[in-house]
C-alpha cells in the first residue's frame, strides 16, 4: 500500500554501523516456533496475534502509545522501523526501549524495516539484503528476546515492478539471518505493495519456508484493495492453510484509495481460522490515507470509526484477543502433538482405486455455535475431485465455509472441492472448514466421500 505519514525530513543516509554478533544459534523452543502452519511460544501455547501497527520511527516521542495499545485488549504490536536509508536510523538503544516498552506492557513485538517499502518502484527503496544489514547493526537489542520479538525482515518489500526475484531475495535473507545466529520466529511481507495480487508469495511460500533452516518463519499478507471480496480472502488465506503454512494479516483497512477492503470478512474468517492480524494503524498517517488512523492525535479515548470497528467491534481485538502465555496470560496447554489425534477410527481397508475417505472433527465449539473440518484422503489411486456428504442429527447449520463449495437441504450437507484442491496423489489428503450453528448437542456425523 502506498501509506505515507506526514514526517519532518526524510534523510537517505549510508549505515556505517558496526555488526554484532547475535551469539550461537539458540533452538527455536527459546522463543516462538511454528509446527503444523501454526505458530506456538515458548510455552508450547498457540498464539494468534490480534494487535496494530504503530508507526513508532515517525513518532518516537509517542511512547504512552504501548499502554494504551494493550489498555484496549490487543495482544500484539507490529513497530514501524528505519535503517537509516530513507528515515532516521532506530539505532541499537531505541530498538532495546521499544522492546521494554513491549514487554513491560506485555506486548508481543513485531519489529519491521519500513525502508524496504516498494522496492523497484519506490525511489529509494531498500533491498531485503539491506535490510538484513540493518537487522545486523542492531543485534545486540535482539539476543535474549525470542520469547518477546518476532523480526519481520521488510515492510512490502517489492512494489509492482521487479517483484520477480522475491522468493530468492526473501530466501536468502532468512539464510543469512540464521547464519549470523538469529534464532527468533521471521516474518515475511509479500511484494506488489504486501498485497500480492500476483501471487508471487503464495504460489512460493513453501520453497521459502523450506529454506529456514529452523522452519520458523511466517508469511505477511497485506489486505487492501486487492481483498474486496470474501471469495478472494477466504481463497488466499485458505490455501496458506490447506498448505499448513503459517500466514498472518500484517496490516489491513477498512477503506482505501485502491479499492474498499472487506474488513468483516478478515476478522471474521482469521477468528474462525485461528489466523492473526494487525491493523493499519494505530495514528499518525498522512499523504492522503488519514482516514486510516484508530485514534485522534494518538489519544485513546477518541478512537475513529475505524479504530472503534477494530478494537470493539465483532471479531475485533477486545473480543478475541489472548495475551501470551509467556506473560502469564493463558493456562499453559499440552504441546501441540506432531500428528493430529483421529477423531474416529481409521478404516480398517483403505478404499478402492480411485475413490476416498473423509473424516469429520469439531475444531473448537462455543454457546450456539462450533467450528468443524473435514479432512478427504484418496484412496490408493490419484483422484480428480471429491464430493463428501453428511446428515445433521442435533439441528446444526453450516454458516460459512471455506476450501470447498458447501450446500444444504434440510440437515444434509453436500461439500464438493474447489479448484485447486480436487486433484490429489494416491494417498494425499486435504482439508476444508466450515463454521455452523447449534442449538443443543454437537455431535459428529457420520461422512461419506465420492470420487471424481
């Protein structure tokens, strides 16, 4: 997104800083990891950031900003940063203050390099192999504070030209990082602007993750304009899912110059999917994007409608936020298992040629409501696309769904795959997911699975 703030003087100036050494790698259970496309903190607990962006680099001077972030219930803060490139350098000091200020408000931090914005079309824009230096310069804030801090390498570090190396560039950066020891969970921010509507990302997530020597880093998908309707969120998202590959909302609006983004159709789809996000932001913008700040003039007691929507609204930050664990904020839970536990026994013959299974699980369930997947696995043959049917006994509905094309009649539900995940291996599995209401019992049903 182009999203400007209003700033005194923008400097172009050469780091000349010394390198410190982040000291030998640490494994990544001392800090955030992630198994299973999710991502877990040190206490083995799943953390799903519900937070905003802060445009700390701009406004140093704002730092009551953190309290009053989490006096409003979020979990997480995403710090706008600057190598010294294009905007003053943050120097090792500030980086170490923003950190205390994180976690004396028991914030998780996720540190960004904004100079990197719009590489190849933006004048002055970085390279992530600049920003790698820059992450460099300031190590010695970063070691010890995996538990706290995620690094986010470069904000939207491609524009609309020249995005084509992305996946190498972001590759390599991950490989250096971890070469120099870093041992914190990465994140990385997709190009065209972070809104990767040419699915560069998308279409290159697992080879990069695969080049984390730690498999720990997450993806960063920007929701703007491109994301105006519920099809095409719950599509983009849903396939970092199905692909178990960690991906979070990095900045979204609820208006924009681009297009009008379908606010309700992230939060509500991320609160059903167990995804994070963090909103655009917190106060300060300017260039034209005003609209966009949460509060006037950085004061909590006057949010806008924007930051109203986000903080109180449904799905929004108060009503679904958890504070970490490694603050205390939740009872420390089992460890996620390395295979997911069968909600029903396995058949005792696989089926026949060409045909499949499916498998139902309640994924979480509330007061009128629950959250289900169905998982197919092809028989011994490829297959070319799947139907699963299931009868509801206790009065459920299906409300919303995702990865398949989902109907009703009565209590019988029909789900058929979409397109990219009919065609699977001989053996090969994939998953969709629903959202449904109850008003008593939810049991699980039996299902059906036909072949194509």
């Amino acid at each position: 997104m182009r999203k400007r703030l209003s700033v005194a003087g923008v400097a172009l100036l050469t780091v000349l800083a010394a390198v410190f050494a982040f000291g030998p790698p640490a494994h990544a259970a001392a800090g955030f990891s992630v198994a299973d496309g999710k991502l877990y903190d040190a206490n083995g607990n799943e953390f799903v950031m519900r937070g905003v962006n802060h445009a700390h680099t701009w406004y140093q001077h704002q730092t009551s900003s953190f309290a009053n972030i989490k006096a409003l219930g979020a979990n997480t803060v995403r710090v706008v940063l600057a190598s010294g490139d294009r905007w003053a350098k943050n120097d090792t000091a500030d980086v170490a203050n923003v950190i205390s200020l994180c976690r004396a408000n028991k914030l998780i931090c996720v540190l960004e390099v904004h100079d990197t914005t719009g590489y190849g079309e933006q004048s002055g824009a970085i390279t992530l192999d600049r920003a790698v230096d820059y992450w460099l310069s300031i190590a010695s804030a970063l070691a010890g504070q995996e538990k706290y801090v995620i690094v986010n390498i470069g904000n939207e570090p491609y524009g609309n030209q020249g995005y084509g190396t992305w996946a190498t560039d972001s590759a390599n950066a991950i490989k250096r990082l971890r070469t120099a020891g870093l041992a914190h969970t990465i994140m990385v921010d997709a190009p065209n602007w972070g809104q990767d509507w040419s699915f560069t990302m998308r279409d290159n997530a697992a080879s990069v993750f695969a080049a984390d020597p730690q498999k720990n880093t997450v993806f960063s998908i920007h929701m703007y304009g491109v994301f105006d309707t519920a099809a095409e969120i719950s599509d983009y998202l849903g396939r970092f899912r199905t692909a178990k590959l960690p991906i979070v909302v990095g900045e979204f609006g609820f208006d924009h110059s681009d297009g009008n983004p379908d606010e309700d159709t992230i939060l509500s789809y991320t609160q059903a999917n167990g995804i994070g996000y963090l909103g655009w932001s917190w106060s300060g913008n300017g260039g034209g994007v005003e609209y966009l700040d949460m509060t006037t003039n950085f004061n909590p007691a006057a949010l806008t409608t924007w930051g109203q929507r986000i903080f109180n609204g449904a799905d929004g930050i108060k009503a679904t936020a958890r504070e970490a664990s490694v603050y205390g904020g939740v009872t420390p839970t089992t460890p996620p298992p390395t295979t997911a536990p069968p909600t029903m026994p396995p058949p005792t013959t696989p089926p026949p040629n060409g045909g499949c299974t499916a498998t139902y699980t309640i994924v979480n369930q509330w007061q009128g409501g629950f959250q289900g997947e169905v998982r197919v696995t092809a028989g011994s043959a490829a297959i070319n696309g799947w139907t699963t049917r299931w009868t509801f006994a206790n009065g459920q509905s299906v409300s919303q769904s995702w990865n398949a094309t989902v109907t009703s009649s009565g209590s019988s539900v029909t789900a058929t795959n979409v397109g990219y995940n009919g065609r699977l291996g001989a053996g090969a599995s994939t998953s969709f997911g629903f959202v449904g209401s109850t008003g008593g019992t939810t049991a699980v049903p039996a299902v059906t699975c036909t072949a194509s």
